[in-house]
C-alpha cells in the first residue's frame, strides 16, 4: 500500500505542476471567469482542490479547528498554485516517510457537515488523491471553454512511463 500511495503523491504533484503551467498561460481576467462547472471559475476550482487537501492533512494532524485557505486568503491563481504545490509536497514529504502500520491505523475525523468518522489512513489517501483526478478533470473542461487549446495530459500512466 506505501508503494502506492507513493506512486499516488507524485503523480498529484506532478499533474497539478502541468495544469498550473497552462494555466497561467492565460490571462489573468479568465481566471476569475464564470464558467458552467462544479465551482464558478478556474481559480475557485484550483483553490476547492488546496482547501480539501489542507483540511485532510489538518485532520491526519489531529487539528482541533481546520483552517480552510479560502476562508482566509483571496490570492491571485499564481499563489493558489504555489499553496496548492506546497501542500502537494508536503503529502508527498508524508508518503515517502509513512509506514505500511501507519497506514492501516484507523484515525478520526469531523466532516465539514459536523459527522465524525473512524477509518484506516490509507482510504483517507486514496480518497485525496482521487479528489484531485476529478477536479483536475473539471479544470481541462473549464481551460477549453476559457480559449486554451494546448493542454497537458495528466494522465497517471503518463507519469509512470517518465
């Protein structure tokens, strides 16, 4: 399971650094355009992505109040993608030094709707990194509807061959 979530934690930095890239090819303005999508613009989207990844690292850390990045910060894309980066690596730091045991230990958290849970680590880990593939997902759709017509492929087995 640690080779996994290894695998798993490089590639999100990785696909997210592509994404970032193209990105921030555009105009500033289009980051912050209404588009038809789960969150109302580019750069919400990116940010939705660092806010669940942060709240799942303050959980794993035993947080008693989840700071939530964008009920705090109102940065320009370039920082989201430089908090996002950051926290992408400080998951990958995680995964390179987490144990298999650690893995399976079962660890508690509260939902950002009040529930508490119980479950092993490594769901909560491949939940995170699937997270990240959807939206990832989302933001191609919503760079082709902003005007990018060059765009990365994040795809997994891409990074595998690298």
């Amino acid at each position: 399971m640690k080779e996994l979530i290894q695998s798993l934690a490089a590639y999100n930095i990785w696909a997210n650094r592509q994404l970032f890239d193209a990105a921030l090819q555009l105009d500033p303005a289009l980051h912050e355009q209404t588009v038809p999508s789960s969150f109302p613009t580019l750069k919400a989207t990116f940010m939705h992505m660092w806010d669940a990844e942060s709240g799942w690292w303050q959980r794993l850390q035993n947080h008693e109040h989840i700071v939530i990045p964008s009920k705090t910060f109102h940065p320009h894309l370039k920082d989201v993608a430089n908090g996002l980066l950051g926290q992408n690596q400080t998951w990958l730091d995680w995964a390179n030094g987490v144990t298999e045991n650690a893995l399976q230990v079962h660890f508690g958290y509260t939902n950002t709707k009040g529930f508490h849970f119980e479950q092993p680590v490594w769901q909560m880990a491949l939940h995170l990194f699937n997270h990240g593939t959807y939206h990832r997902g989302q933001v191609v759709t919503i760079l082709r509807q902003l005007g990018l017509t060059t765009i990365p492929s994040t795809d997994f087995i891409l990074w595998s061959r690298a």
